[in-house]
C-alpha cells in the first residue's frame, strides 16, 4: 500500500526555555530543530513549546511548512507543522481543557491527502499522579474519544471519519496516600484501549514500549506515556511490526549514551507513523 500521509508527534522538554538573566535559550535550539526535519513527516506536532524562539527557528529551518501554534494563559504550547503541499486547516479544541482555563488546549489539524480528509488531534494531558491530575487526565481523554461522533456525523455516517488523536497522554495512573485504590499505569491504559474500543479506535502499539527517560540517576521508573489512537479501519506501515516508530533515546545502547541524548533533545521520544491509502 501506498502512504496517505505521514505524521511525527514529539514532546521537547521545554523547548525553547530561556535563561531569565541572558534571555537565551537553555538549550540548543538547532540541533532538536535538526532532528525533527530529518523524518520529513507531512506533519508534525510539538508538545512543551515555551517560547517564541521556538516558532521563529523551526519556520526558518523548514520553509517547506506552514506552522500554527496554541495561544492562551497555559505555560506550555503545541506546536504543529503541515507541508505546503496539503491542503489543512488548524483549529484550537478549547473544550479539552476540561473547564481549566491553565490546562493546554487540543490542536486539531484537518488535512486532506488524496481525496480523503484526516483530521488530527494533538494532546498534551494533564500529568501528576495525584486523583487532580488522574481526574482531569481522565475527562480529557474521554473527551477525546467522545470527539469521534462529531466527527463521524461530519463525514456522514458512524465510523467514516478517518479520526486520530496523538501526544503526551501522561498515562502514569493514580497514587491514593494510605489507600489501596491506586490506579497503576498498565491499568489506566487498559481503560483507555476499553473506551476507545466503543467508538471502534484502538490504541496502536509501538516499536519501544516506554517513550519517557527521566534518566540513569533519577527515583522515577521509565514511563509509557505517548500514545496514538486511532479509527480502527485505518491501515498504517509496519516498523518492525509495529504501526508506530519510536525513534530517539531509545535507539541509544547505554545509560549515559541516553542521558546524553536527554540531554541534548528531550526526555521522551518521537512518534512517526504512516498512515496507507
């Protein structure tokens, strides 16, 4: 099968944080900016976009795109990018900021490739394992999934949109103090594939199964926390066997070959996925 449309979902840790006294970047800005335009994805997203710097040096580097960007009083914006040669329009999902006007907003990319129309939604969920956290992680995501009807009713009928919706979705469970009612990661994504399943999506497996490096010297476990969820009658390029690519520092061998590179782009991975005519 031929690719439809090709799409790179990544969290940048801070990208872009400056240095309150120098006001430039904490981080090297060219190298992540290098990295994410070695995939050529038709889009991409960017999750933890702190600063302008960040627009400014990728629209730069990638003239081939046109970017759009999250705007509101969250300190964190999503950043997404589409080819010029597709056909797309951007809008901000406020409604998935679960009634918190500081929670980071959905970016829905509707782009058409081929004669068909994807529409693409981007999250950065709400994180922390205490029940606020899991509470409003939890509302977002069934907002998410829930979108599906809308979308469907727009394509003219159930189960026709061609619907996914990517990113950080924080999957890290629920921590209740002096309870034995916590909420263990695995089981937070079993619920999601459960009520995903309802709207006929289906969380797709990755070629790494954690995505998130807190690093070699830190308390916090590996975390499987970025996700894509998507209709179940779309077909996707196999990695490995899997529809997924997880590329970054999991392709390092050692410990410190990972911290460096966390250290140099981002704790967590990149997502790159194909999606088939």
């Amino acid at each position: 099968m031929a690719k439809a449309l090709s799409v790179a979902s990544w969290n940048v840790e801070h990208f872009g944080a400056t240095d309150s006294r120098r006001r430039k970047p904490k981080k090297p800005v060219e190298p992540i900016v290098e990295f994410i335009a070695s995939h050529n994805a038709d889009v991409i997203a960017i999750y933890e976009v702190v600063s302008s710097v960040v627009y400014e040096a990728v629209s730069d580097a990638m003239p081939q795109y046109t970017f759009h960007i999250t705007e509101g009083p969250q300190a964190q914006e999503i950043l997404v990018g589409v080819k010029r040669t597709l056909s797309a329009f951007f809008t901000q999902k406020l409604e998935f900021k679960a009634g918190q006007a500081t929670l980071r907003p959905g970016a829905l990319l509707t782009v058409k490739a081929h004669g068909k129309t994807y529409p693409l939604l981007f999250l950065h969920l709400k994180s922390l394992t205490v029940p606020k956290g899991f509470g409003l992680r939890d509302d977002m995501t069934q907002r998410s999934i829930d979108f599906r009807k809308r979308l469907d009713k727009a394509a003219g009928g159930a189960g026709l949109s061609n619907y996914i919706f990517m990113g950080d979705l924080n999957t890290m469970g629920m921590n209740l103090t002096y309870s034995d009612r916590d909420v263990t990661a695995a089981e937070e994504l079993h619920r999601l594939r459960k009520r995903a399943a309802r709207r006929k999506m289906s969380l797709l497996e990755k070629s790494a199964t954690e995505t998130y490096w807190p690093g070699s010297g830190s308390r916090y476990p590996l975390g499987d926390l970025d996700h894509v969820v998507a209709a179940d009658h779309l077909a996707f390029k196999a990695f490995g066997g899997t529809p997924v690519d997880v590329r970054g520092w999991v392709d390092e061998g050692t410990n410190a070959q990972r911290d460096a590179w966390a250290a140099k782009y981002s704790d967590h991975s990149l997502l790159y996925l194909e999606i088939q005519r």
